[in-house]
C-alpha cells in the first residue's frame, strides 16, 4: 500500500478509512487528510477522484455500524459513504465536525417514501462492509431469534420515521389500565393457541387508522385505529386478523420477498439492529401488502379465535365497512383490507354466520374505556 506521507503543515492528521462512492458497491480503502487549510477532509481513493468533504458538511449515519466504527456522508454526496474505524481519525473527525450529529428536518410521513431510496444505496454498505466481517456467524436457516430481531429493529425505525419531532421517537402508549385491557383482549384471543413466538401487542400515539404485524411476534396498532373502532370487539378483529398473520409468518414472508437475499442476510445474521435493510422493509411491513391467500387465513384465524372468544365474527366486517363510509377506500388499514377483492363476499359470509346468542363481551365497559385512553 503506498501512503502518502502528509507533508504539507496544514494536514492535521492522516489515516485510512473505507470508502464507498454510493455508485458501485465497492468498498475502497481510500486515504484520508484534514486538511486544515481548505477546512475539509481530502478522501484519496484508488480509481477515484479526490473527495473534499467540507468539515461543515459532514454527517455520522446513525445506526449503521457497530460502536467503534464511525460511518460518515457528506451533504454534497448523499449517497457516498466513508467507514473510519482507527480510533485516532475518530478522534479527529469528532473534534473538527461541528455539525456531525446534527439531524435534517424531519417531514413527517414523508419520510417513508424516501427511505427505499436511501435504504437501497446503503444497502451495498451492508453487504460488502459488514457482511463479511459477520460471514462466519452465518447460519443454513432463519432463527426466531432473527425475526425478532428485526422486527424490534423496524419498530423502531417505524417510530422514527413517523415521529412528530423529527429529533423523538413517536411516543409508545403506556396508559397502565389501557395496557391492561390490551392485554386482557390478547389472552381472550390467543388462549390455547401455538404460535411461533411470544406476541407483543404495543399501541403507538399516531393519528393514522392502521395496524399491522411485524417480524418476529410485534402487532403494532395507532391510536388512530383505536380512536375509530366502536366497540372493543372491533379492535379485537383487527388484532385476531393480525394475529393470525403473525401465526402463518406473514410478516417474514414478506420482509424476505421484499428484500430478497439481503433480508435473508440480515434475519440469519440475527442481531441486526439498524441499516439499511431495516428501513426498506419499514416501509414494505406498514404498508403489509400481502397475498390473496395470506389474507384469507389470516380471516380464517381470526373468525376461529373471535368465535373462541365469544365475539361476533362480523365485528370486522362492521368496522370496515364504518371506516369505508368515513373514509373512502383509500388509506392505512382500509387499503390493507380493501385490496382483497372478496371483501364483500368475506363481509357478507361472516354476517351469515354470526351467533348473537353466544357471544360475551370481550372488554368490560371500564376496560374498553381504558384501551381508548392508552395514549393520555
Ligand atoms: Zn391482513
């Protein structure tokens, strides 16, 4: 390797770090300079031009790599990335970036649709920079454990994303009693059911009428779906519905059809907290565009656990068909369900067979009042 010896006074310090250029994914172990003079780090890369990132301009991308690996951009070159791992550039890098850990403006839900983008330029960082340090934990299948893992890691990159503040994850719901109703309603659903693993059930303080499940166990639900529901029994659908996609694998399903190879990378890898992968697949579980078939199981399952349960098996058909006539067929959970063409046939079949004489209220009226206050 032939380094070049920094001769000029005005280099602070030199080193080496790995660079991607964002364009090719290739990892290029590159020189670095600080140069003092021109105020801006001089990235020297083999087949590369020069790189000038302005002190100023430079970012540390939250999330992507391991504590003592520093992971920059620059706002000139979004999609260029910079992997400093000697402890002494660190050091420098810290003390001469004044704007590092400072944060763009957040814009809400918008953000969501950004993300695929910057998630699938990174996704070349993961690959061929961590991957391969991690090749030897590798494993023939995908563990729980895994799921679970980025299930919990999309969570929170679901808070963040949504969050209000841009700075603050979106809040989760910790009412005590509402969370004791919530768990009240899971039990009655899933008494003597096998699922794959433990079940979650996490309200989040978002004004959007969703909920979906997520890798790994985590049904998620806004406040928004709450606040819309008439009854406990309505949510208690939502969730046997969700619930039953949690017990078929769905989510995984779908975060390895998404995501492809390097989903499967990442769920087998297991710990795999943040990256890139994770934002892509955010975006793809919220939106839980699953298959006809996946659809009606998961209606199978919760018609089952509802009846079980002694609730009308029509409590969901009820809800939509409110939220159909508020909202139009459009978004969050309405689309979910929407999209499945039978809905009407499903509507009208599980009026039909509905057992008024047998049912028993899922919530008592203080509980249910308690479920609809969880985010106070
Ligand atoms: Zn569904």
């Amino acid at each position: 390797m032939d380094f070049l010896e920094p001769q000029d006074e005005h280099f602070g310090y030199a080193g080496f770090a790995d660079f991607l250029d964002g364009k090719k994914p290739l990892v290029r172990r590159a020189e670095i300079l600080f140069d003092e003079e021109i105020g801006a780090l001089r990235i020297i890369a083999p087949q590369q031009r020069e790189r000038r990132w302005p002190f100023q301009a430079i970012r540390e991308i939250p999330d992507q790599a391991g504590r003592d690996m520093l992971v920059l951009g620059c706002l000139d070159e979004p999609l260029a990335r910079l992997m400093v791992d000697e402890a002494d550039a660190i050091r420098h890098i810290l003390r001469r970036c004044p704007e590092l850990h400072r944060r763009p403006p957040a814009q809400g839900q918008r953000r969501l649709v950004g993300w695929a983008a910057a998630a699938l330029a990174s996704v070349a960082l993961i690959i061929f920079g961590l991957v391969p340090i991690l090749a030897n934990q590798l494993a023939g299948f995908i563990p729980p454990e895994g799921e679970r893992a980025l299930g919990d890691a999309t969570y929170e990159q679901i808070r963040e994303a949504l969050s209000e503040s841009g700075f603050q994850p979106l809040p989760v719901c910790s009412g005590a009693k509402g969370r004791e109703a919530l768990g009240q309603m899971q039990a009655g659903l899933t008494e003597g059911v096998d699922l794959p693993y433990p079940l979650t059930v996490t309200v989040l303080d978002h004004p959007m009428v969703n909920a979906f499940a997520l890798p790994g166990g985590r049904v998620v639900f806004f406040r928004g779906l709450i606040e819309e529901a008439g009854a406990a029994e309505e949510v208690a659908a939502v969730l046997a519905h969700e619930i039953g996609h949690v017990a078929a694998r769905d989510p995984t399903r779908i975060a390895l059809r998404s995501a492809g190879s390097v989903g499967v990378l990442g769920l087998v890898l297991g710990d795999f907290a943040g990256g890139a992968v994770v934002l892509f697949l955010a975006e793809r579980l919220i939106e839980a565009s699953y298959s006809q078939e996946a659809e009606a199981t998961a209606d199978a399952f919760a018609a089952e656990r509802l009846a079980a349960a002694g609730v009308r098996p029509d409590a969901l058909a009820r809800f939509f068909r409110r939220l159909q006539k508020k909202h139009g067929d459009a978004d969050g959970i309405v689309a979910h369900f929407l999209s499945h063409p039978r809905l009407a046939e499903r509507i009208a079949s599980a009026e039909g067979t509905a057992a008024p004489g047998e049912t028993r209220p899922i919530l008592g009226k203080a509980e249910w009042a308690a479920l609809r206050q969880i985010c106070d």
